[in-house]
C-alpha cells in the first residue's frame, strides 16, 4: 500500500546509557508487542532498541513509532536554516543534519543538564556541534521567551520547529507556538502534534469530515503563516488519521483496554473513509 515518503518515521540515531542530574539516556525493556500504533499509521513495528529520556522516573521522550512518525516529514521537508525549539533526545537533529538541503541547525533547549546529557550519551552529538564548521549551534534559553536580536544576522529562520512538551496534544500548544513565531518569524512553522490543533480547530468552527485542502488553507490564514507539510496533497487524509489514532490511543489509557477495543472499529472506519475520500489509499 502507497504511503507518501515524506511522512515516514525519522531514522533513530545510536546512543549509549547517560544521566546528568534529574535527566537520563537508558534502554527500554524490549517490548513484547512487535507491532504497534503509529500517528499515521495503525500498525508499525517497534525499534530493536527503544532508548527513552527520563527525567527522574517520568519518561519525557522515546523511539517507539508514534513518536518517530509524529515528526518524521519535519526533517524530511527542512530545508535552509531550521530552528529547533526542545533538544529532547536530538532524534529530530540527527536527522536534519542528514538532510543535504538544510544548510544550518540552531536549537533551543531550556535544560543545561539535557544538552550535557546529550553530548554523554550521543557522540554524533557532541562531534558535530564542536566541530569546525558545523551546522548546528546550541543556545541554553526558554524558547517561550527568546528574541533574536542579532544571533541571526542572515535574517529570520526559514523554519521553525517547536516540541517543548511532555506530551501530545497538550492544552496551550498552539498558544505557545504562536507566542514563538510572533518573535522567530520564520518563513514555514512545524509542531509536535499540530495535526490535532489543525483537527479541534476545523471541529470547534464547525467544519465537517472529510478535510479537504481547502480546509487546511483556512487554518493557516487564522495562524497567520505556512505550516509545514500542509501544501502536501495527502496531508488533509494524514491530518484526520493522525488526530484518530491519537484520539484512540488515549482512550485506551484513559479507560482501559475493553473500552479502546469496543471504540477501534470506528476509529478505522473514520480513518479509512477520509483517506480513501482524499485518495490516500
């Protein structure tokens, strides 16, 4: 079955066991389910080596395919300067800098232990930012509150990438990354998750299923700028299909595995209907 590139997982890059202060880099136990849900997709396999980001007992990022998934065509789709906003585990990073068309990586990470931790656990990390030359850069700040000013003298980014949260689909999210971009003011904006703002906007305005591009370009003129990924012709379906997984996947959390399983058949059939309805097959 067809399944656009652009949107595949991001690539995990190789890291070794680490922990500076509350933060730590450590290996999952192996997990027993070899197929699992997707933010795209309902059935991907998991990684042979699940590294996840603790900060004291709570994990705050891992490598199972939602994840990867969920951000993928952010890397993908980069192109020139691209600021990131949250380190995180660096998956994002790693493969920016595999991308031959961005020309420079700068991020901001609020956690001075997160980036020391990175530079112990992830040698491809601290080689590149030290090396002469390279494309990435590190500022230790609170993007919510970061100006510019001078620090891009070659003009505002051409993308702006933020993931400051624990989880997805958090309260605030589009707040926060409107408040960013009314300083960064880069030419494209991406999000961890910004398929579920994109989704409640559309139903809090009383837009109806299937989305369609139209749709898409209405919420980008209440943004105020291109979201990334949104000129894709499959991106409406994909949209729609990630908010139903996510939906899912909490429900089966929030109320346990019976409840999930009596609501699966219609969060497939709702999946495969917008997809076929906008030629995603």
């Amino acid at each position: 079955m067809y399944f656009p590139k652009e949107f595949r997982p991001l690539v995990p890059p190789p890291y070794a066991p680490a922990a500076v202060g509350r933060w730590s880099i450590a290996e999952a136990p192996p997990e027993r389910r070899r197929h699992v849900l997707g933010y795209f997709r309902n059935r991907l396999p998991m990684p042979d080596r699940n590294w996840c980001l603790r900060r004291g007992g709570e994990v705050w990022m891992s490598q199972t395919p939602m994840e990867l998934e969920s951000q993928g065509y952010h890397a993908r789709m980069a192109a020139g300067h691209v600021l990131v906003c949250g380190l995180g585990m660096g998956t994002l990073v790693y493969n920016l800098l595999r991308n031959p068309k961005v020309e420079r990586v700068s991020v901001l990470e609020k956690e001075l232990d997160v980036v020391r931790l990175l530079e112990a656990a992830a040698p491809w990390f601290k080689e590149e930012r030290f090396r002469t030359g390279s494309r990435l850069s590190v500022r230790v700040c609170d993007a919510l509150e970061f100006v510019p000013g001078k620090v891009f003298r070659a003009g505002n980014p051409d993308l702006l990438l933020v993931d400051v949260w624990r989880r997805l689909g958090e309260d605030g999210t589009e707040a926060d990354v409107l408040k960013i971009q009314a300083n960064v003011r880069a030419e494209r904006v991406g999000w961890w998750g910004q398929e579920l703002d994109l989704v409640s906007w559309l139903q809090a305005n009383g837009n109806r299923l299937p989305l369609t591009g139209g749709d898409v370009a209405r919420w980008q003129a209440h943004l105020g700028f291109k979201v990334l990924g949104a000129e894709h012709p499959y991106y409406p379906a994909l949209a729609l299909a990630a908010a139903t997984w996510v939906a899912f996947t909490q429900s089966w959390r929030s109320h346990g595995s019976e409840a999930a399983r009596a609501d699966t058949g219609t969060a497939r059939r709702e999946t495969h209907a917008a997809a076929v309805q906008t030629g995603l097959p």
